[in-house]
C-alpha cells in the first residue's frame, strides 16, 4: 500500500461518516470503460459499476468531450429561474423513448430515491388517496418515505424511526420461497391470490393512491418476476384507478436487454422513475409518465434547486444516443449470456452455488449452504471481500446478504470480462 493510499485512508476514518459504507478502501485516480485505477497504480475490473449507473462504462469518449464544451457555456442557471435547452430536450426525449404512445411529461430531479418521493407525491395529488403500497425485498431509497417503502430492515431501517404512515408492502413472487412439490405455475397463481387477498385484507384498493414496483428488484437480490403476476398487478390498478409507477432506477437504459425492463412484460406504466445509468454518474434522475397524471401538482409543488442540473442533462442525451448507436440492448444480452455461462460452469465444481438468473445483462447468483441450501451470508462476504482484494469490484444483495450481483458497464471488452471472470473464478 502507498503512502497517499494510506494517508487518504487515514482521513477517510477520521473526517467521513461511520455511516457511510465502502466495499472497497482503495482510492480511485483514473476509470476508463469497465476498468478502476487507484492511487498506486493497481486496476480493477468493475463489475459493480457504480451500483448500476454507469451502463454506459466509465468516462465514454462521446461524454467527456462533449461535456468539456459545455462545461465553458454554464454549469447551473437554475430551471426554476431561467430555462435552458437540455432540460427541454432531455424531457422530450424521454417521452420518445419510454413504453406508450400516449402524451408524456418528466420531471427532473437528483437521485433515484428523489424521483420515487415525488413519483409519490405526484400520484397522491393525481388521486386524492394517501396510500402507497410497495413490495417484499424491494428497495426504493434513504428518505423518510423511501426508507418506509424498502422492506430490509437492516442496514436501511433499524433505529430510524418513526416511519412515513400509510405505506404497505405486498407480495412478490420469488421461486426460491416456493413451497417444494408445488410446479412454478401454482405458485405464481398462488402468489396473484395473495395479492388480490392483500387488497382486501390489508388495504382497500379504493384508498390507494400508488403501487410502487421494481420489474426486477434490485438491492432484494435481481428478482425476477412472472409476467402473469405483472398483469394481475395492472388489471389490479385499472380497476380501482391505482396510479401503477415502475422503478426503472436499476434496471433502466438498457440493463436488461431493451431500454426498459417493463417492457420484457408488455405492460405500460403510469409513471416511471429513472436515475442511475441515465447520466453515466452525473447526479440526475426523472419521473417521465402521463401528461395528465405528471400536470396534477401546481408550478412549485414539484421540482428543487439542483434538479435538472444542464450538464447532468446533456450526459444523458448522450447516454440515450449511445444505447442507440452502440446498440447496448443487444450487447446486454450476449454480456449476460456470457457471464451465466460462465456462472454456470463453476457451480458444477463449487456446491455452493445455489440459483443463477438473469434478465439482459442484470445477472445473480446465489450462496447457499451445501447441506441445506440456505442462504449463505457469510460465505457471500468471503467471496466478495476475496474479490475485492484480487482486482475485482463486486456486490453483494438480496434480503438474505447471499446473491451476488453482477452490473458491469455494458461496453466491457472481451479482455475485462475474460479477467474479471478469472479473478471471480480463484475467489470462489
């Protein structure tokens, strides 16, 4: 370890937040693609990637450059005092490319649980009701509200108390909790009955305002759900007039092979919330959905200082253009093809491994224990901290702290894959 490496260490224990969490202690001096250079020199393969946001890989060429030229124009006026281009462009923009072809307004924000708060709040004026009714295992952010819709108790929740009223979490299906005899299908069905039965015995549907879903979840462990289950959802919500939001933070621009992981459901939200690889790591995020439902709060009840930061726009118009010209929906899905085969080859040598899945390039794959087939926290760890130490950045999620998560930027080369692959393999 270098001197700076270790002098900046120092500084970090002792000036930043207890609270804050690193998965890895090495300081970061250059990124480029899908590789992390640190104050001394050594390199790391990221299949991490900022916990989803940099699908685009680390300072793309077409970004960078673009933004040198923009950085000289303005950096904030301020959209609340005087408009500027990319805000407008970017909100046009989204309207094109998200599921639907019905009338489309956005509005920008900062982070992913910003969006999903005022999603809320925009639904809640929309209808007049109070009640928002989120998920099990799903993950929506920090805020009072956001930490109230997440359902992991550690280390989001324990001690932050009180939390927002009238949020409740329904089912959502998981094939690793189905009762065993029981085929996939009967599950699934049995799943819908819950939910049908939650809007009954816990909520009535006429009081809700939102149902708030991760089409695949993210932070629960990349649960993957029946398309049979999104369907009964939204006949759920037309219904009763339920505003239906998808939480497109972590699976959004590409991820999951199409540019949004609804669509894999042929289902068309209400709203939606993005953020995370929508500005290649410029803080910015997005409630894009129907005009009418997006219109229903008054000039300022929306919005905030830095929301819609230009630069943080004009990153993501360019992000929005590369999906397109390097055609990344195709690349997510031979990356994730490769990485499950691969994941699939070591758990031929390594009983430990328990279920691999994926949708696109957003892959998972499960610790268990051997004898039982328990979720294995602790092995998890082992194997992410090995990881971490050899060259490789690397995720941990799931309910349970046992599911590897693999988000590298979709723009890996062949070269970074092959040895981030390597480094996963000998940590094993």
């Amino acid at each position: 370890m270098g001197k700076i490496q270790e002098q900046l260490e120092s500084l970090r224990n002792e000036y930043v937040a207890r609270g804050v969490s690193n998965g890895n202690t090495h300081i970061a001096d250059f990124a480029k693609g899908a590789t992390v250079t640190d104050k001394d020199g050594k390199e790391w393969i990221d299949f991490a990637g900022a916990i989803g946001t940099l699908n685009v890989g680390h300072s793309h060429p077409k970004i960078t450059e673009h933004l040198k030229n923009e950085l000289e124009r303005f950096i904030l006026p301020g959209f609340n005092v005087i408009m500027y281009e990319s805000y407008i462009k970017l909100a046009e923009k989204l309207a094109e490319i998200t599921p639907g072809d019905h009338k489309k307004k956005t509005v920008l924000l900062n982070s992913g649980a910003e969006a999903v708060e005022n999603a809320v709040k925009i639904a809640r004026k929309y209808t007049g009701r109070q009640q928002v009714v989120s998920f099990v295992r799903g993950f929506h952010g920090r805020t009072n509200l956001t930490m109230s819709m997440t359902s992991k108790v550690r280390p989001y929740k324990l001690g932050f108390g009180p939390f927002a009223p009238e949020v409740y979490q329904a089912p959502y299906p998981y094939l690793a909790d189905k009762p065993e005899g029981l085929s996939d299908e009967a599950y699934i069905d049995s799943v819908i009955k819950d939910l049908k039965n939650f809007f009954i015995a816990t909520v009535d549907p006429s009081e809700v305002a939102c149902v708030v879903i991760e089409p695949v979840q993210g932070e629960g462990g990349f649960i993957i759900p029946d398309k049979k289950f999104i369907h009964a959802l939204k006949d759920i919500c037309e219904e009763h007039g339920i505003v239906f939001i998808a939480d497109e933070i972590q699976t959004g621009f590409a991820r999951t092979g199409k540019t949004f992981a609804i669509e894999h459901f042929d289902v068309i939200p209400d709203l939606m919330t993005v953020s995370k690889s929508l500005a290649a790591g410029f803080p910015l995020s997005g409630v894009v959905g129907r005009s009418e439902i997006i219109d229903s709060p008054n000039p300022g009840e929306i919005g905030g200082t830095y929301a819609g930061n230009p630069l943080a726009c004009e990153a993501a118009l360019k992000v929005i253009e590369i999906i397109e010209e390097e055609n990344l929906n195709a690349k997510a899905e031979q990356l994730g093809a490769t990485i499950q085969s691969r994941l699939e080859a070591f758990k031929l040598e390594h009983s430990f491994i328990g279920d691999i899945r994926r949708l696109g390039a957003m892959v998972a794959m499960e610790i268990v224990d051997p004898e039982t087939e328990s979720p294995d926290k602790v092995k998890t760890s082992q194997i992410v901290k090995a990881a971490n130490e050899n060259g490789l950045l690397l995720l941990s999620a799931g309910i349970n702290g046992n599911v590897i998560r693999f988000l590298a930027p979709l723009v890996i080369t062949d070269q970074e894959l092959n040895k981030g692959l390597s480094i996963l393999e000998s940590s094993l």
